[in-house]
C-alpha cells in the first residue's frame, strides 16, 4: 500500500511538471507542433487593443422586438465574418443595444465603416414602389450555375411576408427590371424572368465571382430586421492592454506563491496537497480557456481567475479544518480524511452553486469585460469544485497511507 502510494503520488507530481511544461513551452515532434497555452487563448478587447461600438435600436416597440433584435445582431456578426474579422464578438447590451467588438485591428477606422450606420436594402418596382426590403432579406450568398455552370450568382432567401410582396411584384413585371438600392444607390438592376413565388430567387451577374461575392454581401448586409444607430464607439490602444496583462500576471504569479507558501506553514503535510491540487487547478483553467469555443481571456476574466483561485483555497481549507476537527477526537487518520471530506461536502457546495448562479445571471445579462469575468469565474468555481471534491481527496489519500502517523505534521 505504501508503494502503491508512494509510486501514484510521484506520478502525479510529475504528470504537473510535465503538463505545466507543456503549456508555458509547447512541443515539436516532427511535423506536428503543440503550441503553448498562452498562444492559443483568446484575448479580449482590452488586452489585445481594437475597436468596439455600441448600437441601439431605434424603435422598440415593433412587433416581435426580442427577435429582430437577435436577427440583427446575426446579421452584424455574418457581416463582420464575410470580412474577414473571425474574431469579433456581437452581443446584446441591455434590451435595446447591441455591443460590437473586434480586437487586433490595424485600422479602426476601416472597421467602423463597415460595422456604421447599417445600409438601407430596398427592392424597387419600375415604378419606383418598394416591394422589399432589407428586413425581409432572411439571406444571400454566392452561388454558381447556369448553362455553363460557370455563371456566379447570388441566391438570396426571403422571410414569409417578403415572399408573398416579390411573388406579387415578379409576376405583374416578368421581363421587367427590378432595381436594388442600397442606402439610395443602385447595385444591381436584374430583369425578371419568371414569376418567384417560393421566396428563393438568384440573381445573374456572369463570369466575375468577386462581383457576385460582393454583390451578395451588400444585401446580406443591408438585411437587418430593425432600424438601429450608433450611440458609442471607442478605440482601445494594444500598448495599454499589454502592460495591464503583464502587470495581472505579475500579481497573480506573486498571489499564488504566497497563498502556496501560507497553506504549506499553515497545513503542512495536507498543505502541500493543496498546493499540488492548487497547481493542477490551474492548468485545467487555462487549458480550458485555450480549448474551449467562443472564450476570451479578458482583464476581468483574471480578476474571476484569480478569485476562482481564492475559492479552491477556500474550499480546502474548509475540508482541512474539518480533518483537524476529527483528528483531536482521537479518530485515526484514514477516518479523520473520510469523515473531514463528507463533513465539509455540503458547506463546499453550497458556497460554489451560489456563485455559479451568480456567474450565470453575469454571462446572460453582462457584456464585454463584465462577460469574460464571468466565464473565468464561472469555469474557475466549476474546476474548484472537482479539484476539491475529487483531487484533494485522492492526494490526501494517498499521503496518509504512506504510513506517516505523526500527527503533527497533519495539524498544529
């Protein structure tokens, strides 16, 4: 047994160093390279620099508010990404406003200009009457067919009540020109062929895809379901968001230290399975951070690190005072483990569900820097748990079975 203990207890610790090697370092092997963590985390606004705008809608009371708003912020997004801004976060503000963010760009003012006051999409009859408009675009995209099938066109897709005006319109003006205009300026004039009553249309531009591709993002852009203005923008310089990230790791290496060093005087033996628990704590939250979808390590999301941090050390104290509590009833070592850890479950989590909670009500309703603190604390209480729950105990463990019974260096 004292082996067995010996033999996972150095497994483990090596599996930290390795593992903590890996993500400050990364690795080659061949043609196949893992990169370090820091380089495969996202970050945020204020950390890498860029450009942000806030929109609001104008008219709130339309009908159906909640999912023209969700359409136009789907809209904004697709528009950013056909640009090429992969990155760019659209999310909803409050219950009127939408927030638009775009990190790591050169030229804000280049961003501002596609992401500004939202183009007006209009298709006229050749009498000049609207029969469309934008906000019954539901898409467009390239396409590519014809005779030849070397033909670029632009397949659009149109909402319930844009089907029925254009299947109106298309069948009174077969071999008619009906003509596009965005924001009052033609782009694009295409003849009606046939009657279009299913609501899917394409139109033919020939042999330029780049004409086609720019045509199709134009009235996909111009298809936002509400009338919205900007109210906010700002620039974020990159040169400040480095030194704020260099000077919050700074704090956060020296925090961990001295949280290591206090629980190892304080706790002894358990206290350095709380550091070795605290260690592998922190490579799950920031390889959860490099491989998890969508998130974006910001200058508040530290700031839920790093009270992510405070709330693992939390919890073990808790399991330790509990273990010390059976310890001076003369209880053996092996019990004093069992009965600490069920004796301290429920205090554990109690105190994690609530701020679960808490981190969920600031994921749905906060945006920005207040989301990512969110998410980083959100996943730090998650992981806190399972380190405390599962890898404390199975450390602790694994120490009392290596046959040291002075009790001592098990409490003061």
């Amino acid at each position: 047994m004292k082996v067995k203990s010996l033999v996972t207890l150095g497994v483990t610790l090596l599996l930290i160093v390795v593992v903590a090697f890996l993500a400050l370092n990364g690795l080659q092997v061949g043609k196949y390279i893992l990169e370090p963590v820091a380089n495969a985390i996202s970050l945020g606004l204020d950390l890498r620099g860029g450009v942000y705008a806030v929109y609001q809608a104008k008219d709130t009371s339309v009908e159906d508010f909640d999912t023209q708003l969700a359409g136009t912020i789907s809209v904004l997004r697709n528009r950013l990404t056909a640009q090429g801004y992969t990155e760019a976060t659209v999310t909803q503000q409050g219950s009127d406003s939408i927030r638009v963010e775009i990190p790591d760009v050169d030229d804000p003012s280049a961003i501002l200009d596609i992401i500004g006051t939202p183009a007006k999409l209009e298709f006229l009859d050749p009498d000049g009457n609207v029969v469309i408009e934008g906000k019954d675009v539901k898409s467009a995209r390239l396409a590519q067919g014809g005779d030849s099938k070397l033909e670029y066109m632009v397949a659009f897709e149109l909402n319930d009540s844009g089907t029925e005006a254009f299947a109106n319109a298309t069948a009174e003006h077969i071999g008619e020109v009906i003509r596009i205009m965005l924001d009052g300026e033609e782009i694009s004039a295409p003849t009606v062929q046939s009657a279009i009553t299913n609501g899917e249309g394409v139109i033919t531009v020939g042999g330029d895809r780049e004409e086609a591709s720019r045509l199709a993002m134009l009235i996909q852009s111009g298809a936002l379901p509400l009338d919205i203005e900007q109210t906010e923008v700002s620039a974020v310089s990159a040169t400040l968001g480095v030194e704020a990230l260099d000077r919050a790791v700074l704090a956060g290496i020296v925090g961990v230290a001295l949280v290591m060093l206090f629980m190892l005087v304080l706790y002894r033996l358990p206290g350095l399975v709380a550091d070795m628990a605290l260690a592998i704590y922190i490579l799950i939250v920031f390889y959860a951070l490099a491989l998890v979808p969508g998130v974006q390590l910001t200058l508040p999301g530290i700031a839920g690190i790093l009270l992510g941090i405070g709330m693992a050390v939390d919890a073990n104290v808790i399991i330790f005072e509990r273990f010390r509590e059976e310890l001076k009833d003369d209880r053996s070592l092996e019990s004093s483990v069992k009965r600490g850890f069920k004796n301290a479950l429920s205090a554990i989590i109690d105190s994690n569900v609530t701020t679960i909670i808490a981190s969920l009500a600031l994921m749905y309703f906060g945006t920005g820097p207040i989301r990512g603190f969110a998410i980083t604390l959100l996943i730090g209480v998650i992981t806190s748990m399972i380190t405390a729950v599962f890898v404390t105990r199975f450390l602790l463990t694994n120490v009392v079975r290596l046959g040291i019974r002075n009790k001592a260096l098990y409490t003061r």
